[in-house]
C-alpha cells in the first residue's frame, strides 16, 4: 500500500481494501478521462477524500474538484425505513416523527470540520480544490447539486434510508457513463432500501453490486 494511504488507514473508520478502492477509483476515472468532479457524502474525519485528493495529486488532475458533504456533527437519527441506529444499535425514539425532528445528531462519528482541515495538514494534502458542504444533506444537497458539473466518482457514506435516498436523487443524474459509484452502507437495511427505491423511481434496473471489501462496501459502474 501506498506510503500516505498507510498512514491516513489508521485513523480511517474502513477497512484498508475500502480506502485502498477510493484511491483506485479516483486514479481509474482520471486514466479513463471520465469526466466530472469527485463527491463524497459523509466525510467524517476525511480519510476517504484523502484518499481521492492524493490520487488526484499523484496524477497531475488538480484541476478535479472534490465536493465534500458532512453535517460535521455526526449521524442523524434514523427513520421509518432503518432498522438500527447505526453506530448504537437498537432504535429507541420515534423513527416516524417528522424529519426536521430527527435532523439532529446521535453523536456518533461527529467530528468538526476544522479536524478534518487538520487531518489534511497533518497527512500534508492540500485543499484548495475541496468544496466543504456543511450542514444535514436534506438542507444542501439540493441546492449545491444545481451548481455542480458532472460527477465521476460519488461516494456514499451517509448511514441511513433517507440520507443515502436524497443523495442519489440529486446527485446520480450527475455522474458521468462509466463513473464509479460507491456506497459505504449496502449492508444496513435503510440505505439499501433507499437504493432500491430510487433505481424503481428512475424505472432503471438495479446495477450489479460489486463488493469492496467482503463486508457491505459496495460499487458499481455508471452504464
């Protein structure tokens, strides 16, 4: 494995073959000229954009940008469709009160943007070319999608049904043919609902998961 990648693993919430296929994915869209921008949503302490920005910097293509979405407070509480809590275990609020009622943090896998910024200090990456969208993806994604160019990597780390379902709406009209796809939470009930619902919304058949790392990391490849 990479010197750096090594390094920035230690901290990374993911196993190695799931950092080490962000990496791959950013190098691979870049030889392929795939065009568009790399996103993540749900950057927590940054290991997987770090993982892209030093691909990016090892390949000369600065000129990608890296759109990084976080509420920079942790998982939200979940909803009707999730069957857990993730981080936490067993749900014990109401999961069909209204969202706005739920947009708040469980406390877990909270970490600010400012120690993200750190990270990226620490790890000696820059972020000059890092858009950071902070605040619940119901309040940003929206609204930030409409000035985004296309997309060739997305990556989905957002935990819940309705997290990972407004994502995809918004976003994966965005992501070019042939880009790479990745959805950190396939093996969580609520976020592979949400997958199954929008491919039905989109009257689109649902793309052939490919596994990352033997476990729920997920990718496919935009037909």
């Amino acid at each position: 494995m990479n010197h750096k990648l090594e390094i920035i693993s230690q901290v990374a919430y993911s196993f190695k073959e799931t950092l080490y296929h962000s990496y791959h994915s950013a190098i691979e869209v870049v030889e392929k000229e795939i065009e568009g921008d790399l996103v993540e949503c749900g950057v927590a302490m940054g290991s997987q954009i770090s993982a892209f920005q030093l691909a990016l910097v090892e390949k000369g293509a600065m000129n990608r940008k890296i759109w990084a979405f976080d509420s920079f407070e942790g998982i939200p509480i979940a909803g009707e469709f999730d069957d857990q809590q993730p981080g936490i275990g067993d749900i014990t609020h109401d999961k069909f009160a209204p969202i706005e009622q739920r947009l708040v943090s469980s406390g877990i896998t909270a970490h600010s943007l400012e120690s993200v910024i750190n990270n990226f200090n620490m790890w000696d990456l820059p972020i000059h070319n890092i858009e950071f969208v902070k605040g619940w993806f119901q309040h940003t994604i929206e609204e930030t999608s409409q000035r985004m160019g296309n997309i060739s990597v997305l990556r989905l780390d957002g935990d819940l049904h309705e997290s990972t379902l407004v994502c995809l709406k918004h976003l994966y009209p965005k992501v070019s043919k042939g880009g790479i796809v990745i959805i950190d939470d396939y093996a969580l009930t609520g976020c592979r609902i949400a997958v199954e619902q929008y491919f039905k919304s989109i009257r689109r058949k649902l793309p052939e998961m490919i596994s990352v790392d033997g476990q729920g990391v997920v990718f496919f490849i935009k037909p």
